[in-house]
C-alpha cells in the first residue's frame, strides 16, 4: 500500500475518533446541565418578600428596614429606625427602642416628627386619642405642648372614660383641658358630652372659642 494513503487513512481514524469522543462529551454534559434547576433572579426578591411583615396600609418591614408606602417619615429618620423593635403604637405616634415619632397635626397632615419628651421604653397605647409613658400622657389630636402633653396629668393613675372624657386621680379632663370644679373621685360619663359628679352637672362642646364645659347643679 502506498505509503501516501497508509497516512491519509490513519488521520481519518483519528478525526472520526475525535469526533466520536466529542460528542459523546457534550451529550454527557447537556444532560448533567438540564438535571440542573436554572437559578432564577427573582428567587432572592421573592425570599425576600416573604420576609416581609405588613403592619399596617403604611408601614412595614423585614429584618433590615423599616418601609414607609406613604413616606410621611423623613428618610433619614427611617434609615436608622430599628425594625426588630419598630411598632406602630396608634394612628399618630411610632416608635422604637430609641425614638418616639409623633404626627404634629395628625388627621391633617401625614408628616412625622421626633417626639423629644416621649420615652420610647414606657410608650403604651390607651385609645386612638390617648397614650401615656412613665412621665407624661399625650393626647393624639390635641396637647397643651408640640409634644402633644396633656398638662398636668398623672400618667401613673390616668384612665379613659370614653366620649372625649377622662380622668387621673386628683383632674378630670375633656379632651386635653381640665374640667374645673370636677370631683375625680365622683365623677362619671353620662352621655355624649355630658357627665356628672357628687355635687355637678357637666356639658361640654368645642367651639370657635376652643373647649369649654358648662356646669350645672345635681
């Protein structure tokens, strides 16, 4: 055989080798990749998600941040908010571990401010309207201060009595404004804005002129 056609005919073997080896390779390979879940890049943001906890139209969060859909907070604030202790205490006043924010003009303006006289430890909920901490109650919508104090009230023994009325152990208040000549101790809610105690009759309204309460005799 000549020696010219020896050669060709061991470099075709081994090119059909090649070949043969090649392809049984990427077979082998294909099939080890489509025995493989795909990763997907939503997987994260649905993880993610999941961890997500609503707590109200406005505010949620997850482990890392606190998430405000109306932005009523300022960013910076909400940046260094706290989400393992963040709570919504009622419809104007949230807080943390560290700080107390407040609504200024709540049922008015949505905007948040930090609430200086608050304690962010002691903070509870009592109503919609009323809140109280170690030192100081507040009233929601009213306040004798910026910080929505109600003065001179005693946190320690203040109560809610219902229609804007309310008590501690030595006042009586309507709304944020002591009620003069009442007697705590005696005191009682009997109508919308009307109320009693051992030796008066009480109506109370608010006006142009602010909060007042008309006195009467039993």
């Amino acid at each position: 055989m000549n020696k010219n056609i020896k050669i060709e005919i061991a470099v075709g073997i081994i090119l059909v080798i090649s070949l043969l080896l090649g392809g049984s390779f990427w077979l082998q390979n294909r099939k080890m990749n489509s025995n493989t879940a795909p990763i997907k890049m939503d997987t994260v943001n649905n993880q993610e998600l999941s961890e997500k906890i609503q707590i109200n139209e406005e505010f949620s969060k997850d482990q890392s941040h606190v998430y405000d859909a109306y932005k009523c907070l300022p960013k910076e604030a909400l940046d260094k908010l706290d989400p393992q202790t963040f709570e919504v205490v009622n419809t104007c006043f949230v807080k943390d571990k560290n700080v107390v924010f407040f609504r200024p003009f709540c049922g008015q303006d949505c905007l948040y401010e930090r609430n200086t006289m608050a304690d962010p430890a002691t903070l509870e909920y009592l109503t919609d309207d009323f809140l109280r901490d170690k030192n100081f109650v507040f009233n929601s919508y009213g306040g004798n201060s910026d910080e929505k104090i109600i003065k001179d009230a005693d946190p320690k023994t203040f109560i809610v009595l219902g229609n804007n009325f309310s008590k501690d152990k030595g006042h009586v208040f309507y709304e944020d404004v002591i009620i003069d000549n009442a007697d705590s101790s005696t005191f009682e809610v009997v109508g919308d804005a009307t109320a009693r105690d051992k030796h008066h009759t009480f109506s109370c309204n608010s006006d142009v002129f602010g909060l007042r309460c008309k006195e009467g005799k039993n």
